[in-house]
C-alpha cells in the first residue's frame, strides 16, 4: 500500500490512486481504507499532481531550442530565459526526488510505517508546490517571455515562508546565468546575442536614422515647450536619444522586459555602455589618436567581476550598479576624450555657432545682399548651385580664409513637390495659392568628422537648421528696415506732409520690435547658453553629461526661440512679414505716396499692430510664470521703458490713428441727410461718447416719399459706428428688446432705421434713433432730493430687470473677451499696467481677486439674463420742474416710476447677471454723488429695487465686491485704454472720482455688509447670512 502511495507521489496513477484529469485521487469506496486515511492519502495526492505537472512542464519547455523557430514555436513560450527557469526548477525538485527516495528506503526498512509519518516529512512541499504552482501558471497564462520571467519569479519570492523563499531564489540564480551572459557580451563587446528578443535591450523598431521633416515635428507639437510628440513617446518608452549617425543601430529599453529590481537610471546606463562601445568598435577610424579598446583593455578585469556576481546565490543591487557604474566611467571618460579633447568638441561649438546661429553675422550680412533675388521667388532648379555660389562670394568678400572649413558647409534648397496626377486639376487654382519663397525652404547641411556625429547627428543639424531659418527671417526683417532708414534719410531735408510722418514712424516702431528681437536671441538667449554649455563641457569629464548638456542646450535655443510656441512663433513671423512688405512698399511707391499706396500702407500698420498687441498680450499673461522666464526676458527688452504698456501693446498705434479715415462728421451726416431724405437741418449737435460718433438733429424741411419707417419725426440722434464694432445683426436683436420695452411702457430709445454709408474706403453703420426729450440726470442731482432719486432709480431698474429676464438670452451673444461685462473681471489684470501707484494696484489686485474668487464659488446662484450694459445717469433723460421729475406720460396725475426717466444707449446690451448691473448702477450713482460712507447709496437705491424684485443671499452677499470691483472698472479701463484718447474728456469721466472711493472704502466690507443686514432686516425682513 505505502509503495502505491510512492508512486502516486512521484506522479503516477495506479491501482488504488487514479487521475479521472482533475488531478491523482485515492480510488473510492476501497474497503480496507478508512475515511480518515483517504482524505490524508489526498493531500499527498494533490503533491504528486503538482509533481506531474511541473515535469510536463519541464519536459515540454526546457529542451532543445532552434535558432529559427517555425511558426508554431512562435505562438508558444520560448527562450532561453524559459528553459533556465525549467533548469532551476528542475534543480528545485532535486530536493523532492531524494526526499522520495529516503522515504522508501525507510519504508523497506520498516513495513509498519504509517501514511502520517509520509505526510509529515513531506510536510514543507505542501507550501512550496502551490507557490511553484502559482508561478509556473503565471509564466503559461501571461505567455512570459525573456526578462519578463525573471520579474515574475522575483515577486514570487518575496514572501514570508524561508522554504518558499530559498527555492525562488535557487531559480532566479539559475535563470541569471543567462542575463549575466547577455550582460556581458552587451557591456564588453557592444554586441546583442539575442535570438529570442528576451533582453530588455532591443533594436529600436520602426524608427530610422533620417530626419524627420520639420512638418512632422510640427504635427508632433503638444504644447510643452520644447517637446514634440515623438520625444515624449520615446520618454515613455525610455528610449534614449539618438546617438548615432550613418548604419549606426539604434537601441531601446524594452520597458516590458526590464525587471523591477534593475532600476531604470541603472538600465540606461547599461544601454549607454553598449551603444557607446558598438558605435566605437564599428566607426573607429584607423588614424584615430587613441590606440586599444574603449574599455582601455579592462575587458578581463570586468569579466571577471560579472563573473563573480553571476556566483552570489542572491542578486545584490547595490554590487550590480556599482559595478555598472565602473564601467560607465571608463566608457564615458574614454569617450570625452575622444570627443572634448581629441576632436576639439569647443572649437567645433563655435563653428556651428558661427554659421548655424549666424554668428558671423558680416557673412550673412554680404550673403543675404546677394542671394536677395535668388531666393525671393519659388526655387528652381539652378537655385541650390547659385546660392552656394553666392555664399562662397559673400565669404570671400569678407575676408573668410579658411577655405577647407567653408568647403564642409552646403546650402540646400527644398524643391516644391508636384504631384503629376493632379497637376491638370490644379492648373487653374495653383495661380490663387500662396507662392512658397526659396528662403523659407533653405537649409544648411555640415559634413560632421567621425566621432563628433555621436553629438552633431542628422536630427541635431535639422534642429539647428529650425533656428538657422528663424535667425535668417528677423535678420532679413532688420536688414529691409534698416535700407528704409537710407531712403528717410534722402527726404530728411525735405518737407513731408503728415501722411508721409507716421511713415517714417511706422518704421521707427517696427526697427524697434525688430532690432530688440534681434538683441534678445543673440544675446539674451545664444550666448547666455552657449556660455553655459562650455561652462559644462569643461567642468565635467563624463562624455554622457556632455551630450546631455548640448541637449538641453539646443532644447534651450528652440524653447527660447519660439520654435516650439506656436502662438509666438506664429506672431513673430507675421510681425517679421510685415516689415518685409512694408519695406518692398517704400521701395517701390511714390513720394508723395498715392491712394492706393496709403491703403495698403494702412492694411500694413494695422496687421503690424494687431499682431504687435498679440504678442503684448502673450507675453503679459505669462510674465510671472516660472515657467516660461525667457518670455519675461523678452518682454523686458520690448517694454524697458514701459511705452510698450503705455501703447496699450499697441505698435503703430499712433500711426493707425492718422492713417484711419475719420468717422463721419457732422457735415457726411447732414450731406447723407440731403442726400437720401432730401432733408433740410435747422440745427446740429454732437453728443459726449466715448468711441461712437452721436448727433442731435433737428430738420424743418424733408421730402416725400423717403420716410415711411420713420413717421412725422422732426428731431432724431444719429449714431455712428464703425461695421465690424456693431454688426447689423446686432442691432435687429436690439431692436426686438427695444420694442419689447416700449410695449411694456418704458420711455426708451426705439431705433427707427439703418443704412450704411462709406467713406473712403471704410464702411459705418448709421442708425437713426427717436430723441428723448429732456436731458441727463447727472446735471440735476444739485438740484433733486438725491435720496429720492435714487431709490426711484432702484424701482425703475427693478422693472427694467423684470422685462428683461422675460427675453430669450440667446438673442445677444455673450462677450468673454468685455473688461466693462463684470463676469470678465479677471481681463483687468492684464490691464494693472496702466496703473502706476504700486499701492494702488495692489489694492485693486486684491479687490479684483477676491469677486474673481467669490464669483466662480456662487456663479450657479446668481440669476442671469440681458442687461443695458451701461444704465448711468448721463444715460437716464429726464425732465425736471420745481425740485421734483416730470413724467413723460401724459397723464401726469396717474404715473408710475418708469415714467420718471427716458433710458438711451443700449448699444452695450449684453447677457449678464443682473446683480453684476446692480453693482455698476450703484457704482455709478457714488460717483456722481460722492457719498460721505461706502453704504447709504446702496441701501437707498436697494430700498426701491427690492420693492419690485427679489435678491437671494448670495447676490447679497457678493453685493459689497461688485460695486468695488465696479468702481475698479472705471478707473483700470480708462487708464488702460482710453490712454490716448487726450481729447476726450468724456473718455475719462468718472476715473478718478471712482480712484478716490477706492481708497476710501476697499477695507470697509465687513462695515458695508453689517449696515446691508441692518436694513434688510429692518425694511425687508431678511436675515442676511454673511458669506466670506
């Protein structure tokens, strides 16, 4: 019975054991074995399953293996990996067989032994098999492969039983053989022994060593400054970068086969040590200065030292790095000598500064003289061969002697690919494309000398080439300008009207951008890194750290070039392409210049200014970042003195504002009156506005036929606004709200008609609008009971509100860009420029932050809807007799309070929220009426507002921050864009009114809302919830 039981435990079905494919089982109902015994005889049944299986196992994956595998092998688990670990495994079950053979030498000796003393000596393999178990059926399941199994065993023998423990280990030893082997012929030899892809170095697949195309690089853009889309797939993949040049092989770490015990630092060094020494033994020339291996004949002495590492029954991390360590050193020293100070690595630096990054500026200078016309069309095929003529002229002329330097240096000019199957159906629209000038398609290429291609390899040089290009645009754009100084020159004597002026200083604002763009790349960006890169290359003798500071060196120049910015990189050229057109312009025109010069002399000035403010603009928003300081840099050199924030970003500026055609004036209207309406004036007046142009007219004479939408109008305003500032599409919506108004009984505006008129070119929207008798309330609050008047302000604002919040929002688009809509506060930070006084601005800073901060915590609670945009008293008509406010109704004994004003301008309609307009309308009420505390004009204007409308806690409690914030507005906005508007007063009305109650009362809050709760406690029996 006991030697059945031997042979179950070796694997075997008999007899009394059977296997029915669930495993060895005792046979059933076997009389002379009681209960008891079968469930001890199945337990060591379950060791003789697991026996069995890892025979199968060992037999089916640890035996012979061809270097080519069929397909079948293919689709299974191979390697020389798998069948170490069968090897170790096998070694493992070494301990079981003599356990095997001990137990029947005692059962010989001793027939009456019992089944529990089998159970008890072969107690320890009923926790190690389930482990072996476990990990033979991770290694089938997951189909491990190579490095992989090597992962898979070390966690497995991470655990708390020292039996469990020992036999992964005696495993893991034997299956690093195999890795120490690989490691060794990859560490000495640079060679990769790999049939079977197990190492966790691999040939790099897919990947070329040709250039990518600058079009994929910018397909690859992610918006991280200074990386591309395929640098950071090869920074998850680990991959290094690419070291080298010619048939030179490329590398990766495989990161599925790295073992999580071999650190990823450690890996890359590994991968460093290999490719350096393949490239060395494969590319070393015979006339090179240092004799011998790169290792310096070490290969014994590091050998041995694998050797005896492969010999520790445990892996010990820290003897395999510093191990890995040693070697990188030699490699690495060997290698900066060979490169530094053998190739003369500085030297060469400077060589590619000199022409890559236009260091020899006097030969580009002379180059770019004769190759003007050569390249400013598409090229052709003579264009490569002229150019490089031009160049080896250009260096000549300025005295360049070293001719076989100047020979390892060629231009190259992309030629326009055709597509023959679609040139027919592209004949006739090719004419309509954008020609594609020889300049935008030149690069230059340098015959790199073995062994400085490690550094200079093909897709450095067309990294290099990126910036060539971008130095040869803003240099050509300085150059074209500075010509356009000779020509000023020439008519400095000579009297210029004043056309001909904002020219000439057209000019001066774009030399300015220009040459401080110029200044900032060669100096603040090449030089300042190319000063720090040899600071590197000299402190250090590790070639690895010198490859990777010219990394972060070129990295540096098309970060802080722009390269990679597509927002600046795309405003720069557009800035430089202006002044390339404006110079061709003034070459060409007359003097003095004639009306189709000046038009496209004003298309030139506003796109140069446009383009001027984006980049202010971009600059600005990203100043204080930490991030981005090259940026900042920037921003310095092009606002040192601040006329740039004064400007308003704004370049050219003042040369739009001359070369713009004036709005209509009184005299286009009154001839468009004359001549549409066959109308006569009796009298004209221009009304305050901040940018429209608004008349009061009254006629006394106007013809038949022409004024059928107007009806028996005597007096009307007229109002002028530029097409693109106020769409027509705009006002039909205005229209409708107005005449909504008018139906629920407001005394407002109603737009009676629109056309369009032009002037020299430009086009405006003329709109003819009812008058409103009477005149604004800001010239009667002398004169009125101001507590009176504002609280039927508050009442008549509440009903506006009401019928507003009746409309469907979507008839007004909502203007996120607005500084004046409230929700947009966040704009005016952009806007603290302006503002001078640092205390000021950080009171407005603050101020601002805080509604910023408030409003995005409560904005679901606030109630939205269209809103007038601008309800201040110079916008409230009204009549005023004997101390009080006339109706406009006639039946003056029976009004209501909306009969007491006239409301006009609704050109600033917007959606918004209403307590936003609560706060301007108050903020306006405390300028015009300077209150002696932050809160009585509040309380009395919400006194009539909430009589006819309601306001939930969080519109009250954001209340006291919309005024100031409000009050921010007017200050912040005038200086910041109403800057040079010195004749207009109006433009500025209220600023510095609203600067003083800033000062006043920005530490008043918690004073503002005890007052509020008071009141509303008092007059309106809310309980006000403060809400910080």
């Amino acid at each position: 019975m006991l030697h059945e039981v031997l042979f179950a435990l070796s694997g075997h079905s008999g007899g009394v054991f059977i296997d029915k494919g669930d495993g060895i089982q005792v046979l059933s109902d076997v009389p002379f074995i009681s209960p008891s015994e079968v469930d001890q005889l199945n337990k060591l049944c379950k060791l003789g399953t697991f026996y069995r299986d890892f025979n199968n196992f060992i037999r089916q994956y640890g035996g012979h293996l061809s270097l080519q595998p069929n397909d079948k092998r293919k689709s299974e688990i191979h390697g020389l990996y798998l069948k170490s670990f069968c090897h170790g495994l096998d070694k493992v079950l070494e301990d079981y067989r003599a356990s095997l053979q001990r137990l029947e030498m005692e059962i010989l000796a001793d027939p009456d032994l019992t089944i529990s003393h089998l159970y008890r000596s072969l107690f320890q393999y009923f926790l190690l098999f389930p482990a072996l178990s476990a990990m033979v059926e991770q290694i089938k399941s997951h189909k491990a492969h190579g490095c992989y199994i090597l992962d898979i065993v070390h966690k497995h023998s991470n655990c708390g039983q020292p039996s469990v423990k020992e036999a992964m280990n005696k495993i893991l030893h034997v299956c690093h053989d195999v890795l120490y082997k690989q490691l060794c012929s990859w560490l000495l030899h640079g060679s990769l022994f790999d049939p079977y892809k197990e190492f966790f170095i691999q040939h790099s697949t897919g990947q070329t060593t040709g250039v990518a195309t600058e079009t994929q690089e910018e397909e690859d853009y992610l918006g991280i400054m200074g990386v591309t889309g395929r640098q950071l797939q090869k920074a998850l993949n680990m991959t290094l970068p690419d070291t080298g040049g010619g048939s030179h092989q490329i590398f990766s770490i495989q990161a599925d086969l790295l073992p999580v015990y071999i650190p990823i630092r450690v890996a890359n060094k590994i991968l460093f040590v290999g490719e350096s020494i393949q490239m060395f033994e494969t590319d070393k020339k015979p006339a090179t200065h240092k004799k011998g291996s790169i290792l310096k004949n070490h290969e014994t002495e590091f050998a041995k030292d694998l050797y005896n590492l492969s010999l520790e029954p445990d892996f010990n991390n820290m003897s395999f790095e510093a191990l890995i360590d040693k070697i990188r050193t030699h490699v690495a020293e060997h290698l900066w000598m060979l490169v530094v100070e053998d190739s003369d690595l500085v030297p060469h630096l400077k060589i590619i500064k000199d022409f890559y990054l236009l260091g020899r500026g006097e030969l580009f200078l002379t180059f770019i003289d004769h190759a003007q016309n050569l390249l400013r069309g598409p090229p052709i095929g003579t264009t490569e061969h002229d150019i490089n003529t031009a160049f080896q002229q250009a260096a000549r002329n300025v005295l360049f002697d070293n001719e076989n330097l100047l020979q390892n240096f060629h231009l190259t000019v992309a030629a326009p690919i055709t597509n023959k199957s679609t040139t027919d159906s592209t004949s006739s629209s090719s004419s309509q494309q954008p020609v594609e000038s020889g300049w935008n398609s030149l690069s230059l290429t340098y015959t790199v000398d073995w062994p400085l291609h490690i550094l200079f390899t093909p897709s450095v040089l067309e990294k290099y080439n990126r910036v060539f290009r971008f130095l040869l645009l803003v240099k050509r754009a300085q150059i074209d300008i500075q010509q356009c100084w000779v020509l000023q020159m020439q008519y400095k004597q000579k009297a210029v009207s004043r056309e001909e002026m904002t020219k000439w200083q057209l000019r001066t604002h774009m030399a300015f951008l220009v040459d401080n763009l110029q200044y900032y790349l060669q100096v603040d960006v090449i030089e300042s890194q190319y000063g720090i890169l040899v600071d590197k290359i000299q402190s250090t003798r590790d070639f690895e750290a010198v490859r990777l500071a010219h990394d972060q060196f070129l990295s540096a120049l098309l970060a802080q070039s722009f390269v990679h910015m597509k927002s600046v990189s795309h405003c720069l050229h557009e800035i430089l392409d202006q002044c390339g057109a404006f110079s061709k312009l003034l070459m060409h025109c007359e003097s003095p210049m004639v009306h189709r010069e000046l038009n496209q002399l004003e298309s030139i000035a506003k796109n140069f200014q446009g383009q001027s403010n984006l980049l202010f603009k971009i600059l600005s928003s990203v100043r204080s970042h930490n991030a981005s300081p090259h940026l900042a840099q920037l921003l310095l050199r092009l606002d040192f003195n601040r006329y740039f924030s004064i400007a308003g970003g704004q370049l050219g500026r003042d040369n739009m504002d001359v070369l713009k055609d004036t709005r209509p004036n009184a005299d286009d209207v009154i001839s468009f009156l004359k001549t549409n309406f066959f109308c006569t004036v009796s009298h004209v007046e221009e009304l305050k506005a901040y940018e429209d142009k608004n008349f009061y007219f009254r006629i006394v004479e106007r013809g038949h036929n022409h004024w059928d939408d107007i009806g028996n109008v005597t007096e009307f305003v007229v109002k002028v606004t530029k097409c693109e500032e106020m769409s027509e599409l705009k006002w039909k919506s205005i229209k409708k709200i107005l005449n909504c108004l008018l139906h629920n009984g407001f005394t407002c505006t109603k737009l009676l008609t629109s056309y369009k008129i032009e002037k020299n070119g430009k086009k405006f929207l003329v709109l003819l609008l009812n008058y409103i008798p009477g005149s604004p309330l800001m010239y009667h609050w002398s004169k009125l009971n101001k507590t009176t008047v504002i609280e039927q302000v508050g009442e008549m604002v509440a009903n506006l509100h009401n019928t507003l919040q009746t409309l469907d929002p979507s008839l007004l688009a909502v203007d996120k860009e607005d500084a004046w809509v409230l929700e947009n506060a966040r704009v005016m930070l952009g806007y603290l420029i302006a503002i001078k006084d640092v205390n000021e601005r950080e009171i407005i800073e603050s101020i601002i932050k805080q509604f910023v901060n408030m409003m995005e915590q409560n904005d679901e609670h606030f109630t939205i809807g269209i809103v007038h945009g601008d309800l201040h008293d110079m916008n409230l008509i009204v009549n005023w007799k004997d101390g009080q406010l006339q109706p406009y109704c006639k039946a003056s004994g029976n009004y209501k309070v909306k009969d007491l004003f006239g409301i006009i301008d609704f050109s600033d309609m917007c959606v918004s929220c209403y307590i936003y307009e609560v706060g301007q309308i108050i903020r306006d009420l405390m300028v015009s009426t300077c209150p002696d505390n932050c809160y009585s004009v509040a309380v009395t204007f919400l006194s009539g507002y909430l009589k006819c409308r309601k306001l939930n806690q969080h519109e009250l409690n954001i209340l006291y921050f919309s005024i100031m914030t409000a009050l921010c507005q007017y200050y912040v906005i005038s200086e910041y864009k109403f800057h040079g508007q010195t004749d207009n007063e109006y433009a500025k009305e209220g600023a510095k009114e609203a600067c003083q109650l800033i000062k006043a009362f920005h530490s008043m809050g918690d004073t503002f809302m005890s007052f509020l709760s008071e009141f509303l406690q008092n007059e309106f029996n809310i309980d006000l919830i403060h809400s910080t």
